[in-house]
C-alpha cells in the first residue's frame, strides 16, 4: 500500500477514534461546582487537549498496527470477506 494510502486510513481512524476518546474523564463545571460567567453548565473545567492528543495517537497506532498484521503477515484481504450485497450477473 503506497504511504499516502496508509496516511489516509491513519488519520479516518485517528479522527474516528478522536471522538471516542474525548468523554473519557471528563469533568463539566456544574459537575465541579465552579461555572464561570459567561460558560455554559457543561463546559469542561480541566481541558487536557495534549493527553487527549497522546492517547488517541497510541490507540490509532494500535488500530492500525493491527490491520497492518492483518493484511501484510495473514494475508487477509477485502476479498476474503464474505459478500454482504449479492452479485447479479
């Protein structure tokens, strides 16, 4: 797989997993207590964007070193999934 391909599935999957990883331990202002004038209730009071950052990067590599095995040592292909939509000829 050229590199600019696997950049591509990379970064559909870091940003996939972005999401995820963005309620994880997250604490509202009205959960603490503490709402600044002008936030809403829901704002977060601790943002940790570098962690957030640093755990989605380690949970995509793992996601893509997995497929990575998957396809290069086992040899799995798309073809070897089974056919969901019928072919008609």
């Amino acid at each position: 797989m050229p590199w600019l391909s696997a950049f591509a599935v990379f970064f559909i999957v870091w940003w996939t997993v972005l999401f995820i990883v963005l309620p994880i331990g997250l604490r509202t202002q009205s959960e603490d207590g503490n709402v600044a004038l002008g936030t809403v209730a829901s704002a977060p009071s601790r943002f940790s964007g570098g962690k957030i950052v640093l755990l989605t990067t380690l949970i995509s590599l793992l996601i893509c070193g997995a497929w990575y095995l998957t396809t290069w040592y086992f040899g799995f292909t798309m073809d070897d999934l089974p056919r969901i939509i019928p072919v008609y000829d």
